[in-house]
C-alpha cells in the first residue's frame, strides 16, 4: 500500500493487525507526530478525541515505544507550567509532549493554570519559545516541540471553545474516533490475541532532511486543505499547516526528501476523522454555504423543514469565526 514508504507500511500493518483497520491511521498518525519534533513548523499535532475505551492510551502507548525515551515527554494532565520546568527543565526542544489522560488537565488545574498551560504550549507549537513571569519568578520555556493529547468526548464537548480560545486548537489535528460496538469488540479480541506481537521498530533520531518538491503538489494539497477545512469547520490556511506537517513527516520518517503519492494516500485516508459525530451535519451545510446556496436549497437537499434555518444560521456564524466562510 505504502509503495515509497517502507517504514510507514510497517507502522500501519502493525496497528492494523494489533488493533484493527479503523485504528491504523491514528497509530500511524501519532508516530508521524512524535517524530515531527524536530522539524520546523509546521509541526503535526493530534489531539485523539474518542469515547471511553476507545483506544486513546493503547495507541499512543504502541506510538511511544517505537522511540528512544529522549524523543519524548510523558506528561501528566495534572502538571502546571511550574511542574513541567521543575520536573524536566527549560529546554524541550525536538520534543513530544505526551499527554494521556488530557481529561485532568481540565479536572484538576484551575482555570487560571490551565490557560497558562494551554496557551504556553499553543506558543511553543508555533514560536518556539515561551516566556513565563508572575510574582514569583521568571524563565523561559524552548525548544520546537510537538504535542499528543487524548482526550475523552465529555471532555472535549465541555471544553472545546476553551482549546480554540488558546488557539491550542488552531494548531492541532484534531481526531474524533468514534466506534461501533461491533467493530471495537474486534478490536479488542484482536489486542488480546496479538500480546505477544512486537512492531519491531526504534526510531532513535529525527530524520530532518528537506522536502524538495512541495512546488509540485502545491494545488493539490490546497485542495486537501480546503476539504479538511469543510469536514472539520475550520480555516484553510490551518488546515494546509495540517496536511503539510503530515505530507512531509510521512516522508521524513521514510527518508526521503520528496513528496509522492504515499503521502497524499495518507491525507485521503485520514480525513473522516475531521468530521465531529456530534454535529455530522455541519460540513454538508457548511460546504453548500461555501457553493452561495440559500437556506431553502440547503434544506431540500438535506431533507430538512424550514424550521431548520436557525440550525444553518448557528452553522454558518460558527464557519465565519473560524475563518471558514469568508465574512460578508
């Protein structure tokens, strides 16, 4: 399936066969996004929202052991900017923070320490430096990192403007991975069966070597944004940050310094994830509104009565301030 992509095909053929088919693209996923700390920006960034016992922890944990320990930080969801400085110091640079259990971050920190958090880590995503002050003291956390966050659907549905607010949002590819009972039951009988199985895979330094030809696959990956945009009600520009991170570490971490259709397979493959199952809707009202078609065609061609206008209308304001609809 990876025809360039030998390493990859073998991450994704792991998963497939320790978990099953559905999870192979976000096992894939987070290992792309573990490697992806040493490069520039943009860096690829997952938050995993799925239900409970939905694979959130085991793939982050197969992710994981596929890299030397210096590669990554396992990070506790109840640990403040403090508690990261004290515990691993100042530079983090070319790493990922890890953090499992991302429901205590918002459980056990105030309000006040979590947007700190937030917003610190939405700065170094981007900056690559974050400087810290209170009354207390002064430091400056560095370094390009990468960050992994799982969080569970009550969790995220409570805090979702909260994550966008920080802008930690705007620089994360966020994952809904709900599950049928059946096909999670297989899964688990799957896990259970393959213990014993080992991936087989140690990734001990990042492959930072220059993508050559983005030129090439310019539009096409434009076009990719603008999906990813649609299906997961965000900007484009944000979007494309998205897909270039996952172009160039599907073909970094396979050592090449060029883009091929490996890399694009794995975009296509990837984007039903963008579509959150609580509102499948809005990407259908969004992309309509995107063609200039008015409330009465949207609601024919969804099936819906007139007093559905008020739905498009939240819809369509929620696309305009994310940068999706233009404003006007």
């Amino acid at each position: 399936m990876f025809e360039d992509s030998p390493l990859s095909e073998k991450i994704f053929d792991y998963f497939n066969k320790r978990i099953g088919q559905r999870i192979a693209p976000i096992g894939l996923l987070k290992v792309l996004a573990i490697h992806s700390a040493g490069s520039n920006y943009p860096r690829l960034s997952v938050l995993h929202e799925a239900r409970s016992r939905e694979w959130k922890t085991q793939t982050m944990k197969l992710a994981k052991s596929m890299f030397d320990d210096s590669m990554y930080i396992y990070v506790g969801g109840e640990t403040t900017i403090h508690g990261l400085k004290n515990d691993y110091g100042t530079d983090f640079d070319g790493k990922c923070l890890l953090v499992n259990d991302g429901n205590l971050l918002f459980k056990s920190l105030g309000k006040r320490s979590r947007d700190r958090w937030l917003s610190a880590i939405s700065v170094l995503l981007t900056e690559k430096e974050y400087p810290y002050s209170d009354n207390v003291q002064r430091f400056k956390l560095i370094g390009k990192v990468s960050l992994i966050i799982n969080l569970a659907t009550p969790s995220y549905t409570r805090h979702k403007n909260e994550i966008f607010e920080t802008t930690l949002g705007d620089r994360m590819f966020i994952v809904h991975a709900w599950m049928k009972e059946k096909y999670n039951l297989q899964c688990k009988r799957n896990y259970d069966r393959t213990k014993k199985l080992h991936a087989k895979v140690l990734i001990t330094e990042h492959n930072n070597r220059t993508i050559q030809n983005f030129g090439e696959y310019e539009d096409e990956l434009l076009a990719y944004a603008r999906d990813y945009a649609i299906l997961g009600v965000r900007s484009t520009p944000e979007c494309l940050d998205i897909v270039k991170a996952i172009v160039r570490e599907n073909a970094r971490i396979n050592d090449r310094n060029y883009i091929s259709e490996d890399d694009i397979m794995l975009v296509r493959m990837l984007r039903r994830y963008n579509i959150d199952p609580f509102v499948p809707d809005e990407p259908r009202v969004v992309g309509f509104l995107k063609e200039g078609r008015n409330y009465p065609d949207i609601c024919h061609l969804l099936g819906k009565k007139p007093n559905y206008y008020s739905t498009i209308t939240y819809y369509k304001k929620r696309a305009m301030q994310r940068g999706v609809l233009d404003a006007g």
